[in-house]
C-alpha cells in the first residue's frame, strides 16, 4: 500500500516503565480511540514497519502502550518520535455527507465564482467549528460550516467548493 493510505493518528513521545512501554500523542478524538486500532504502522528510521499493539490504556490525560517487539525500555527507546498510521481501510465507513479530516486535507478549495483559492492545508479545531486553513496566494482561514459555508465536497475529483468571498482573508 502506498503512503497515501495512511492516516496519520499519532505520535510516540515518551517511554513509560521499565517493560517497553511507551507514551503516546494521540490524534483521534477521543485520545483513547487511537487504542481501538491495531495493527500500527510506525515509521522509524526512513521506513514503515507494521506493528501489533497488545497492550494500552488511558494513563492521565495520555496513553501508553506496549507495542509487540517491545519487552524493556532498551527496545522502545528506538521508537521514540515515531509517527504512528493506520491503513485508510482500518477506519469504520462514515455516513454519506461526513468526512475524516485527513480526506479534506489537499482539496483544492474553489468559491461560488469558481476561483481557485488553494488548498487545504491543514484543519484547526476551535470552540465554535473547525476551521480549514487554505493555502493558495495568501492563506486564509474558513470555517468548517456545511451547507453554509461548504457547500459541496468531492472527494472523487479532489475538490471542494465554498461560499468565501476571494478578498475574505479570515
């Protein structure tokens, strides 16, 4: 599988105890559901490696866990900073109308007039909506809001059209 099938869910940032286990900065909301997957593909040392998980659990406002090649700290020390990815075929379907984040990231982003603004480069979450930073002549911030702001998204043709004015900067 290519690197594009990925999904990228966290991040190994810390060892815990003394019998392999490892901290983990997890994307999934919430962090436990990082948990929920299994096989990981971890990537180390320029290459993807695809690793069991048998063990984890919430630890504080964390996770921990025990991947399958790790009995002692010596051997989870060589993981730390390791990104962690799931194949795209490991996450559930979604009800049409929904999207993964990691799907909108690299539309292109095209207005009622049918102007180019650029493309997603990444998404914020804020306390009202998420919010896509769009990256084209100038980056600009638009709120993640269906059917008003969104008003269509395909995923087939890699686009997605928005009702944002081309001199809305924010």
């Amino acid at each position: 599988m290519s690197e594009s099938t990925r999904v990228m869910l966290g991040k190994i940032n810390g060892l815990y105890g003394v019998h392999g286990w490892v901290k983990i900065f997890s994307y999934t909301k919430p962090v436990t559901n990082i948990l929920n997957y299994s096989p990981w593909q971890v990537y180390q040392q320029g290459q993807w490696q695809t690793m069991l998980v048998p063990e984890g659990q919430a630890h504080g406002k964390g996770i921990v866990a025990r991947l399958e090649t790790c009995h002692d700290r010596n051997e989870a020390v060589r993981f730390l900073g390791a990104d962690i990815a799931i194949y795209r075929e490991q996450l559930p379907p979604l009800p049409e109308d929904e999207y993964y984040w990691s799907d909108l990231v690299g539309l292109t982003v095209i207005n009622q007039e049918n102007i180019i603004l650029g493309q997603v480069n990444y998404l914020l979450e804020t306390g009202a909506n998420d919010v896509l930073v769009v990256k084209g002549e100038q980056e600009r911030l638009i709120p993640l809001v269906f059917n008003e702001i969104v008003l269509e998204v395909n995923l087939a043709q890699r686009w997605l059209r928005v009702a944002w004015d081309v001199d809305f900067l924010i």
